[in-house]
C-alpha cells in the first residue's frame, strides 16, 4: 500500500511541477532593538556518558578500568580509572576543550589512547600514560586538511603503532607510539565515510568498517591499498559499526536496517566469509579460546546480557545481564580469579566472574557538563516542555516560577535525544533519535515511561515510517492529528510524512513525498500541511534545490510543489503567522513567505540577521526566530523584522511561548526568556 501510494504522490508533483519563485524584493530593515527582559533560565539538564572504557594496569601493575566520559554538546569531559578490585573512581582528569569520544584502546606500550571531538574542529589523540600519570594530546590532524572533525575510531595494533579512523572524510592514519609520528594512510574507500570500527590484523593489515552505505575492507598498511570484503547482500546496511577478532575468527557488527554481526575466517592473507553469528550484537566480545567468546548479546530465548557463544558449534548460553556494560568489556585478573569488566554508559560500574557467577557492581558519579537544548514546546498546561542531547529526557519549566524539573528519559532502553515536540489540548508528543521513534505524554497523570498504552506515561509507540531515523519536525494538524517530518537511516534517501491519530495513536507514513530529499520543516495552515525539504542525509546527498510542498489533510496527498528559493538545499524552518501567510528561511541564510490563497512565494533575501534557524508564531500572530546571534520578530504586516535580545540559538526547533506573551528559547545549554 505504501509504495502504491508513493507512487500516486509521485505523479501529484510531476503534475503540479516545481513552480518557478517569484522575483526577489528588497528585505526590510531592521527596527530598533524592543524593550525587554532578558533572563537566563539556567541549564536544564548537566549530563555524562560513558560510551567505552578499557583494562590497562597502573604504575603499581594492578589493574585499572580506563576511560573517558562523553558530553558532545559541550566542552566538560573528564579522563577517568577505576580500580578494578575495589569499584572506586580513584582519578578524573580534565580533558580541556574536548567534547567526547567513542573508543579507548590499550597500546603496546601499555599507555591509554583516545580520540575526542575537540573545539577547535581538528583530529586530536590523547594518551595517558600510567607511569608519570600524565594526560595531553600527543598528535593532531594537520589543519589545512579539512576532510575530518575528530578520530572515530581507535585500534591499538602489534609492532608500537595505534590505527585511528577519521570522521567524515573516512581516511585511516596510523601513530608511531615511539616516535609518535602520525602517517595518513589515505581514505579507506573512495565513496564512504566514518572509518569507526579499527581492528589491527597480522600481516601488517587492519579491518576498517564503516559507512554510509556499509563498508568492510581490510588495508595493507605498506601500501595504503585496501579490498573490500563485504557480502554484496549486505551492501544495503548503513555501518559496518564495530569489529573484533577470535582466533581466526573476524566478527564485524552491521547497523541499521537491523543489527547482524558477520563471521569471516582469517587464513593467512585471505579472508572468507563464514556466515552470520545468531544472536549476537557485536559489541563487548572477549575471546576464551581460538572459536569462543564472551560477548554481548542473547541467546536463543535469553535476555540480553552477557553470553557465552561458540563460533565452531554455534552453542550460546546466557551467563548475566548486561547494565553495566557501554563499550567493550575487559578481562582482568584479581587474586588469581578470572572477571569480565565494564562501566555502563551512566557510570555503573561491575565486574563479574564466569567460574563462579558473581558479580559486583557500583555506581559512580562523573562529573557533568551542560546538554546542548534540541527542542522546546508548551505543553497542553501551559508549561514549556524540552529535550537535550544524547539524554532522551524530558524537562518542564514553570512559567510562574522559572523553576526546571527534569522528568526524566521517555523510552527506557533508548539513547539519543528529542528532537522534535508538538501539543495538542492534552497531550505532548515527542520525536527521538534514533530510529524516528515517538512518545506521548499525560502532563495530567503520572509519570510512568513504558510500552503498555493502558499503563506507561509517556507510551512509547515505537519506530515510526520505513527507514526513517531523525524526527526533525513535529506540528498539530487543523484536524487534530499530529504530523512527523522525518530523515532517512545513514546511508538511505526518502524521508516521509508521518500522521499520528490524536485520538488512538494510531500511524500513517508516506515517503518519497519530495523525491529523494529528506523532510526537515512542518507547519500547519487551514486544512493544510507545509514541508520544507532537505537534500542533506546521514553520509548521502540527494539531488535538486529544496522544496516546499502543501499536503491536503482530507486526501492525504500532495496538491502543490514549488521551489521557493532556487538554488538553497535546506529549508531550515516554516511557520505560519496569525494572517495566514507561510513564512520560511533557508540554511543557506534567506527567507521567503509563501501566501497559501495565491500560491504564490516571494524570496525576500537574505535575512539580515544570519540565518533564520528557528521560526514559530507568537500568541499575538507575530512571528518569532533565533539567529546564531540574535532573538527578533517579524511583523508579517510589512516584513519589519526587530531584535528582541543579542542572545541567539543553534538549534531548529527550540522557541516557546507562554500565556503571558513571554518567549523562551534554547541559546547552547541555556534556556533563555524574553518578557516585553
């Protein structure tokens, strides 16, 4: 039925054509600056994360849980050890101006390296090195190179080198742990990106996944030549994310439309493919023999946890459960006894013994740093309701007192963050990354998160659309229903429309409603829909300037396309003032209004204050934006636009309103608000 659909809506915008824009005009001046109150609400949630960690010993040889904690919206991370033995943080280290990272690996030389997002935009590794104990960056990207922002992925190898993959530009370089020269070794694959999962092989080769679409190649380190060795029925993947090696054994972990983990046998220079590892997620794999290992995963009929998997019988047996574990999982030896060791991603830390079963685990608190603030709404009682990054949780602020409360995450078991609200008389709906996933919350019952649509408050409904992975728009429809404009999984093309019913949840999904592009902006007219588009995807372009399209509630169909700005690939954001007109920017830094009536758009230019990252319509009708630099309002009587605070903000879907007229909005990890 969907891809019949599609297809209908498909011939809806052939007939209705990409309208030329009118003519631009001159944009409006600026007005003088409205009195007002500015008030920094503070930061609503200070957050950590812990996404790997290793076992390396300390000077005194015993052994020492190594790490770094992740807050990538703001500089605040910290290096961490835990004494094995005992669960305690025994040293954090500041790590200045870094903003997280993703893998942490033990060299040869018996020093911690790591790789952080670093302010400055630049690859950097960083070592700590238990003997002096002393923390620094030990290499960096040349910064005339601007094919990459930070090391994804990390892979300490034989012989004194560390292999590190580079994010986007997908390029493996190598670092001399001696003499700590760092060699670029050039892209891995010519049409991928993300060079994360780094696993040194003999022979001087190293397995480099990544993606988008998947890639899977092992790199002769001599000659920079590098042969790809996934399955061309696994080319659809996103990410070839994570890999390790058992004996002979390479497991290499596939994301995203699912998650599968391939089995190649090593034999010598060559490389087969054996198949897939049921039951298996790919992360956290420590080898016991040269075809068995402890990993993460399940079992046949198991919960998730830690299991225990033969390659060679494929006989799996679930041994405990697995919160305690982000990352990898490490061997360590105490007293003699054999333990697996890890800390989950919010600082749980565990140990546990296979021979005899038990396991000890602590929590431990990391210091924190402010969450960059990605969406904030008024909710149904008047409160304005947000969401931060990489915290998947809910805040609410009292207009009366300014006070924060902080709900809490809204799906158990997922990660990312909101990105997306809508309300409707009596309900906050909610968009998360990752995969699209919407939840609905009661602000007039208790908070219950769960699955169970007669019990959990908020209900999580799942997934929703074919393929599709960040929610970037949400918007109440004139009917009631609420409207989802979403972006495709890494790697794919096609967002969509998705209506969730406003009475029974139930869900609706078009996608290709643009063509190939991704849907990014909504706002909601008399009966109608207005979506901006985007060709920007997660490793993917798609291809023709941006547009705008107005999708009829009753039929459910696309009556009209245009191209409101030629030659822009991004519409930011769209709102609707209180006179009807559809006013809209551009990433690129213009803006235009759309008059539903005639049909007709007018490009006004370039904003004169930056680029319109956010727009939404006040109470009075007036319309209301951030720049990176500024709070103003456009009167949509004569296009005026005035600067309400020098304070600006950086994300799309981040104003609200209160019933006094008041405007809050994110600027970083601040919630602002401005009273006239």
């Amino acid at each position: 039925m969907l891809r019949r659909l599609t297809a209908l809506l498909a011939a809806v915008l052939m007939a209705t054509g990409a309208t030329a824009a009118a003519a631009p005009v001159a944009p409006a001046a600026i007005g003088p600056a409205a009195i007002g109150t500015v008030e920094d609400l503070g930061v609503p949630i200070t957050n950590f994360l812990i996404l790997d960690s290793v076992v390396g010993a300390d000077r005194d040889g015993r052994p020492m849980l190594y790490g770094s904690t992740y807050a990538a919206s703001s500089p605040g991370v910290t290096f961490f050890a835990i004494d094995v033995e005992t669960g305690e943080l025994v040293k954090e280290l500041p790590m200045p101006d870094s903003w997280g990272g993703y893998h942490t690996s033990i060299g040869s030389d018996g020093r911690v390296y790591l790789a952080t997002q670093h302010g400055d935009g630049l690859a950097h590794l960083w070592r700590y090195d238990p003997e002096t104990e002393q923390l620094g960056i030990v290499a960096t990207t040349d910064e005339t190179d601007i094919g990459h922002t930070f090391f994804f992925g990390v892979g300490a190898g034989r012989g004194g080198k560390t292999y590190l993959g580079t994010y986007p530009s997908g390029k493996l370089f190598s670092y001399d742990q001696e003499s700590a020269e760092l060699r670029d070794l050039g892209v891995v694959q010519a049409d991928r990106l993300y060079a994360k999962a780094i696993v040194p092989l003999d022979g001087r080769r190293v397995f480099v996944g990544g993606g988008t679409p998947a890639s899977a190649n092992i790199v002769d380190t001599r000659t920079g030549v590098a042969t790809s060795i996934l399955p061309e029925q696994y080319a659809d993947y996103s990410f070839a994310y994570n890999a390790a090696v058992v004996g002979n054994n390479l497991l290499v972990q596939l994301v995203v439309p699912d998650q599968r983990v391939l089995r190649f046998g090593l034999r010598g220079t060559r490389t087969e493919f054996l198949g897939e590892v049921p039951g298996l997620t790919g992360t956290g794999i420590v080898p016991i023999s040269a075809n068995e290992a402890y990993a993460v995963g399940t079992c046949p009929g198991s919960a998730f946890g830690i299991v225990r998997h033969s390659f060679s019988s494929g006989s799996c047996s679930y041994l405990t459960d697995a919160s305690w574990v982000s990352g990898q999982i490490s061997r360590a030896t105490i007293d003699g006894s054999e333990w697996l060791v890890g800390v989950g991603q919010k600082g749980l830390f565990g140990r546990f013994n296979p021979a005899t079963g038990e396991v000890v685990t602590a929590q431990l608190t990391f210091a924190g740093s402010g969450s960059n603030v990605t969406a904030l709404r008024t909710g149904p009682d008047g409160a304005i309701y947000g969401g931060t990054y990489e915290t998947n949780a809910l805040f609410r602020i009292d207009p009366g007192s300014g006070a924060t409360t902080v709900l809490g995450g809204v799906a158990a078991g997922r990660s990312g963050e909101i990105l997306s609200l809508a309300s409707t008389d009596s309900e906050l709906y909610m968009g998360s990354y990752t995969h699209n996933v919407v939840t609905v919350y009661d602000p007039s019952r208790p908070w219950a998160p769960g699955v169970d649509p007669l019990v959990s408050n908020p209900v999580d409904l799942g997934p929703v659309g074919e393929e599709q992975y960040r929610p970037w728009d949400m918007v109440q429809g004139s009917s009631g229903d609420v409207y989802l404009a979403s972006g495709a999984a890494y790697g794919q093309l096609g967002g969509a429309l998705s209506r969730i019913d406003g009475d029974t949840h139930a869900v609706s999904s078009w996608r290709g409603l643009a063509g190939d592009h991704n849907l990014f902006a909504l706002a909601a007219g008399s009966g109608e829909v207005y979506v901006g588009s985007t060709t920007h995807g997660d490793g993917v372009t798609a291809t023709g300037p941006a547009q705008l399209l107005v999708f009829d509630e009753a039929s459910s169909t696309v009556t009209y396309s245009v191209v409101p700005v030629p030659g822009s690939e991004w519409i930011a954001s769209l709102t609707v003032a209180g006179n009807g007109v559809v006013y809209g920017s551009t990433l690129e830094g213009d803006w235009f209004r759309f008059d539903p009536s005639t049909r007709v758009v007018t490009v006004l230019g370039s904003f004169p204050l930056g680029s319109a990252l956010a727009l939404a319509t006040g109470p009075d009708g007036l319309v209301y934006g951030t720049s990176g630099g500024a709070l103003f309002r456009i009167d949509p009587a004569d296009d005026s636009v005035t600067t309400l605070a020098e304070v600006g903000g950086g994300y799309y879907r981040t104003i609200a309103f209160d019933d006094s007229g008041r405007v809050y909005w994110g600027s970083g990890t601040h919630v602002m608000r401005w009273t006239p």
